[in-house]
C-alpha cells in the first residue's frame, strides 16, 4: 500500500485522496480538494476512521490507520490467505 501511494504521486503529482482530477481519471470516484487535506480514510465499514493533511494521517496513532499507511501485517485488520501445502507448492514429496 505505501509503495501504491507513493507510485501515484509520482506519476500523477497528487496525493491519493486530494487528486482534484481523480473523477476524469478514474470512473466510479470522487476528486478530492487539491488542497492538501486528505478528505478522510475509511474503514471496510465505510466509516470514517482519519483525515487531515498527509503529515498528520502519516503520524496517525491510531491502529488502523497506522497499519495501512505503513503497510504493518500486524494490527486490527488480520491478514491471513489460505493456501495450499507449501511442499506440493514446491514439488517436494514428504
């Protein structure tokens, strides 16, 4: 996730969730304020769960946020993809 975010402002000079040209870019989206201020980030829930500048959802304390900005495995949102036996992954017969 951080490399995505830091992949779109490369390429589009914005901020994901400012970008002002989001809506002519993307079908389905809503532009944010080209004004420095994220207009929030969501939850699965679609709840609100941060907003502010970059600097202040970055130093965000809190879990959820943390976890997704800085792309952490451990925190409020489990990560588990169930997958098959590594070994037949492999070819190796046990």
């Amino acid at each position: 996730v951080q490399t995505a975010f830091y992949a779109y402002q490369d390429r589009f000079k914005k901020i994901p969730g400012d970008d002002s040209g989001a809506t002519v870019r993307w079908t389905g989206t809503v532009s944010g304020g080209g004004n420095g201020q994220l207009t929030g980030l969501y939850n699965a829930d679609g709840v609100i769960v941060a907003e502010g500048t970059p600097d202040e959802i970055r130093a965000s304390d809190k879990p959820f946020v943390r976890q997704f900005v800085h792309s952490e495995i451990d925190g409020p949102v489990a990560f588990h993809y169930p997958g098959g036996d590594y070994k037949l992954d492999l070819g190796v017969n046990a």
